[in-house]
C-alpha cells in the first residue's frame, strides 16, 4: 500500500507519496487540473500498488478528490483545523504539509470530513445561490434606504418597494448620480427577485417529494426555503449518532475552556456549514412565537434585557429545534412539542 500527502494551493498540487514502513516513494508537485491528475495517477501507478490519499479540505480539494477518486485512489479530506492540532509544525511548507498528510494515512490518524455525494451536493448549490442572490438583494435596498435618509427624505409607507413605495420612489427628486443610481439599483433589485422566485420554484418542486423536507416542514417556523436549505446541510442525519452531535457540528454550542476548578464559557464556536447555523436561527426566529418555544424565548429577554436576550433565546431556541430535528429525522416521525415546564408553586 502507498500512502500520498496532497497539500493544494492555487496553482500547485504538491504530493508526498510513502510505502508500508515510512520510505518515500514519490515527491512531485503538478497542476491541480484534469490532464496533470491522469499523469500523476500513471506515475504513481508505475509502483503497482493501491493508493491511499489525504488532501486537507480547501477550495477546489473535492474536484481533486473525485478525479482521483475515479481514477482508482482511496481519498479522504481531512478537516485542516484538526490536522494542525494532530501534527503542529514549527517550520511549514507546501512540501512538509503533503509529508505531513502522507504520514497521517499512513497511521490511519486522518480527521476525515464526510463528504456529501453528487446529489447532496447539488441540494446545498441551490439552497446556498438563493441565499447569495438574496443577501445582494438586501444590500441594495439598504443602499436605497441610505440614499433617501442622506437626502431627507422620509418613508411613510411600509414597504418601499411594493406598489406605494415605488410611486414614491418615482416621485421623488434626486440630483445626480444618485437618482441614476437609484433608477440602477431599482432594476437590479427586479431581476434578482425573478432570479429568487425561480430558486424557490426549483426548490419547491425538488423537494416534494424528499421525506426529510416533509418532516421537517412540520416543524414551527420552517417552510419550504428553510426545510430545504437544513436537509441539505445536514445530509445523512445516520453520520449523527446523537442530537448533540448535531448540534455541536452546527456550530451552536459556545467555546469551553476548563482547567481544574476554571470552566469559562466563550461565544458560539461557529465551527460547521455557516449555512444550517443561519437556517436555525431563521427557524427560530420564527419559533419563538409557538407556544411550544415562547415562554423559552421570553424568559432570557426578561433576565438579560431585550436586546442581548433575543440573541441568547434565539440560539437557546436553534439549540433546541437542532435536538428535535435529530429526533424526527431518526426515528422518522413529525414535530411533536415537548410537555411545557411546570410553574414553580407559589407559597
């Protein structure tokens, strides 16, 4: 058995390749591209031996990872935060990082990620490019917004930009370039709300028959977009074995440091797919408002204050949804919520 360290950077692939006792074999570098990968495999082929790979999780390591993969190589990606910590390096290099990973599969220590197959994969790219073209949506409306108050001008209609707001925005009096600009970002805003609705129709129609969208739409607060964009995220809800680990891979649960009697509490850890943590939040923004969460919600806003206690009930709240969503996904049942708490008995 070979055993290769993949260390990819822009422009270079750099491979470190080592036998069974720790010898090594190869030391290369190619371009991370589809023609420099056969030639790489027919190199490395030359030795006859099956080929066991370990390319740290970056930008442009899947594409590395599924032409190897096709070509015969067992590939894993490793999560690069925790291969720092497995093998810390006083002097790091491209070519001591390959040596580095090769070593690792080598000793069969790799952090392995999992990876989401081809269909997984195309679930999150839609879920993920709605949310893309709505947050430059959103920023051109703040930047309308802006405009208007730098020019004093009010907004008594609640939506500028439905039907009242656009005839105040029509007549309204701007000098130049912010009234062309304006006129610019009004467009924009049309053809990224096509761009929108035609995201969620897809979404929609893809999901229809998706079990895990079913189920999870019967959760309070989540819809189709919400439902879509958690069951994509989440993939196989099996590679859980317990709601905590749900939770922790949302990234939800705040930083621990503990040290004898010390145990301080840091922010969130905002470690997993920045994506299920913000559809969680959304969902629980949403939730707050069913009875099943309200009184939750309610009592960190009146312990903390509204501002700081919205904030710590609505990731309480993600916390909990995560934990129920763990259960419905595993046991394939619908949302059902919890018994509330009881009142404490008044003397």
């Amino acid at each position: 058995m070979l055993y290769a360290g993949l260390d990819l950077s822009r422009q270079q692939l750099d491979v470190h390749v080592l036998d069974d006792d720790g010898r090594t074999v190869e030391v290369t570098a190619v371009r991370p591209d589809a023609d420099a990968l056969r030639t790489l495999v027919e190199r490395i082929a030359r030795h006859g031996q099956p080929v066991t790979a370990t390319i740290e999780s970056m930008n442009g390591a899947r594409f590395v990872h599924d032409s190897l993969e096709r070509a015969g190589w067992d590939v894993e990606i490793a999560d690069a935060v925790k291969v720092k910590g497995l093998a810390p390096l006083a002097a790091k290099t491209d070519r001591i990082d390959a040596r580095v990973l090769a070593e690792l599969a080598r000793r069969d220590l790799v952090p392995a990620i999992w990876l989401p197959d081809p269909t997984v994969r195309a679930e999150r790219e839609r879920a993920r490019f709605r949310l893309h073209l709505v947050r430059h949506r959103t920023a051109l409306k703040n930047r309308i917004h802006a405009t208007l108050i730098a020019f004093g001008h009010p907004v008594p209609v609640a939506d500028l930009f439905g039907l009242a707001g656009r005839e105040l925005l029509a007549s309204l009096e701007l000098p130049e370039p912010w009234a062309t600009t304006l006129r610019t970002s009004l467009r924009f805003v049309d053809e990224l709300t096509a761009e929108i609705d035609a995201c969620e129709a897809e979404l929609r129609a893809l999901g229809a028959d998706h079990p895990d969208i079913e189920l999870l739409r019967t959760i309070p607060g989540i819809g189709w977009i919400l439902a879509s964009t958690i069951a994509s995220e989440i993939g196989d809800i099996g590679r859980f074995p317990t709601p905590e680990k749900l939770v922790g891979y949302s990234g939800l649960c705040p930083i621990v440091r503990q040290s004898g009697r010390r145990d301080d509490r840091g922010p969130l850890a905002r470690n997993g797919p920045k994506y299920l943590r913000w559809a969680l939040i959304e969902a629980a923004t949403h939730a707050a408002r069913h009875p099943a969460y309200r009184d939750r919600y309610e009592r960190p806003r009146r312990r903390l204050g509204r501002q700081r206690g919205s904030k710590v009930a609505r990731v309480e709240i993600a916390r909990a949804l995560a934990t129920a969503i763990w259960h419905m996904l595993t046991k394939r049942e619908p949302f059902r919520p919890g018994r509330p708490h009881a009142r404490p008995l008044v003397a």
